[in-house]
C-alpha cells in the first residue's frame, strides 16, 4: 500500500454515484449537514428530477418544522450535478447507490477508480451484496467499506456499516464518523448476505407475499393485520411496494443463493410481478395501484 493509499481523511466533499431514490436521499442528508456533495448520473434528465425531489423533501421537514427555510437553501446551494465521472476527482469519499446489481456495480467501480484521489474512500449502499466482492474490483479494497442507508434516508435514522475482509480500521472509523455527523446511529454486520436489516426484514416481505399467493388473505388483510397487530408503520405488502419489488427481489435472490437454502426461495407471485414490471410505488403499480388519490389494492 502506498503512503497516500494510507493517509487519515477528513470528509468534507462528498460523491454519490445515481440519482435515484437512494442516491437522493443520500445527497440530501449530505447537503444538509454541512457538507458539498456532487452527484453522478449517467441521466442529466435523473439527475434534474434528483434535485427537484430533494428540494421538495427537505421541504417537507421545512413545512413541519425541523428544518429553517434558510438552511434548506444553503443545502440546496453544496449539491451540484454532473454525467461525467470526472465530477467525482476531488471527492474524499463516493457513496454508489447504483441499482442493486452486482456486474453493474463493479463496472461503475472499475471506471470509477482511476478518477479517484488516490487517498480517496469508497462506499456502496448496497442492500445484500457481499462487500468483500466489490472492493476486490477497486484499486483500494482497504479503503473500501458498506454504508448502507435505508429508505426514506432524510427520515431513518440507521446507517448499517459493514467491513470487508480487506477494509482497514481507519476507513472503518472514518465512514462511522461522517455517518454520525449525518445524524445517523450505526450499527456493524459482517460481509454476510443482505446483513441485518435486510436478512430479517426481506424474508418477511417475501413471507407475506406467499401469505398472498396462497390464498391466505388478501392484500388489505395481510397491511392491516400486520399495521395494528405488530405495530408495523406499514404493513409488508405496502412497504415492499415501498422499497421496489425489483429491489426486493434481487436481496431475496442474493439470501437464496449465497446461503444456499430454500427458505429463502422468492415468491414465484413476487417473480411474476418484477417481470411485468409492476415494481411498486416507482413505476406506479405493485401490490397497490397508485393511479387514483388512494393506492388500490391490484389483488
Ligand atoms: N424525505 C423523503 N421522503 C419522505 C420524507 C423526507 N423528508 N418525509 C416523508 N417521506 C415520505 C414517505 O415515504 C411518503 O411518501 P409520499 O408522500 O411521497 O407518498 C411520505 O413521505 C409520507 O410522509 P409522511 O409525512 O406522512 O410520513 P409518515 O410520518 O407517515 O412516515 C415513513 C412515513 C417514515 C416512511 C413511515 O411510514 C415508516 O417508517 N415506514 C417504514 C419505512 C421502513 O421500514 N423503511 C426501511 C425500509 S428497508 C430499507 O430501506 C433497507 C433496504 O435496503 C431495502
């Protein structure tokens, strides 16, 4: 490892690579807790919508009163955009929040790198994919760790941080730092499959999506009784829909075969609605029909 390779950094500027749902919210909570924030997209049109629904979510904590109006502007004023990597040379750290689709995320790292500071950190939001894996990709698998973030980001307060076999102590210390400048609590998983949250949580999803398949009880059933039952803040078919089925779908696919046992088989009713493309919330239809003023159940 060179010397730079090993250097102590600070964070300040911040990169994050896709401006999805994940990649914004990311940015936001960035820009809002001080620091510049550029974020990559190969879409100038995703990018725009990006900066459009920020605006209106941090206008949202404006409009109930845990954000001034003035520091929303300043936020908005740290987050610039671009569609070339070479938006992300100055960054001290780059945070992927690509699609969760591993071939897809180690071709972003492998163009990425050479752009890179050489003291640079790298971070992926990935919600299942093994850490290790990613880094062994990258030029600086040392300086190579999960942040995961979870959805809606300004509003969660965790951060799950996961270590590759290679990370070194002061990536790990670094990222918890900026993590808990961001107001996040974190918590530490190994590189296993989906880590935490994930590996309790998406089994459940895809539980309650078999609860629907066979027959069990229907869409409003199995939201309602899991909403008043257990407390949930939404009941799993509604959260899967929340989440993105392809999403969820991909975790399951990734608990199934990097853990090789058939508990974790996705839904075939979960696999059908990925394939015609009812993603959920995103792309209007999953489990709930979001056409009219109020999601209507699809089953
Ligand atoms: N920025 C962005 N989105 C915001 C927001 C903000 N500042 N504030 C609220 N939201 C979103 C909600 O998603 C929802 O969207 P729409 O209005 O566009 O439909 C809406 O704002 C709800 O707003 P409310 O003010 O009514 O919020 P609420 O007080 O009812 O709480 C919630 C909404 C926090 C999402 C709550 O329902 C909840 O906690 N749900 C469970 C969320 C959850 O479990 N998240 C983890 C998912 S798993 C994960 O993320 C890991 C992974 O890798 C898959």
């Amino acid at each position: 490892m060179n010397e730079a390779a090993k250097a102590l950094v600070t964070i300040s500027k911040v990169g994050v690579i896709g401006a999805g749902q994940m990649g914004s919210g990311i940015a936001h909570v960035c820009a809002l807790s001080g620091f510049d924030v550029v974020i990559y997209d190969i879409s100038d049109e995703q990018l725009k919508k990006a900066v459009t629904n920020i605006d209106k979510n941090i206008g949202r904590q404006v409009n109930k009163g845990f954000v001034a109006e003035a520091d929303k502007q300043a936020a908005l004023a740290r987050i610039k955009t671009g569609s070339s990597m070479s938006v992300l040379g100055d960054r001290d750290v780059v945070i992927e929040a690509a699609t969760e689709n591993e071939e897809l995320k180690k071709k972003i790292f492998r163009d990425l790198c050479p752009h890179l500071k050489a003291d640079a950190l790298l971070c992926s939001n990935t919600s299942s994919i093994s850490i290790t894996r990613l880094a062994a990709v990258t030029d600086r698998p040392e300086r190579f760790m999960g942040m995961h973030f979870m959805n809606p980001v300004p509003v969660m307060k965790l951060v799950e941080l996961i270590r590759g076999i290679a990370t070194s102590e002061m990536t790990f210390s670094a990222v918890r730092t900026f993590a808990e400048k961001l107001g996040k609590n974190t918590v530490t998983s190994e590189d296993f499959p989906a880590f935490i949250v994930n590996r309790i949580l998406i089994p459940m999803l895809n539980e309650a999506i078999y609860t629907l398949y066979e027959g069990v009880a229907n869409v409003r059933a199995i939201d309602v009784g899991m909403k008043l039952g257990v407390n949930h803040p939404m009941g799993p078919l509604e959260l899967a829909d929340f989440i993105g089925l392809d999403t969820c779908l991909a975790i399951m696919t990734t608990l199934h075969d990097g853990l090789a046992d058939t508990k974790y088989r996705p839904c075939p009713l979960l696999v059908k609605y990925v394939e015609a493309g009812w993603l959920g919330r995103k792309t209007g239809k999953g489990f709930y029909d979001y056409s009219g003023p109020e999601p209507v159940p699809t089953r």
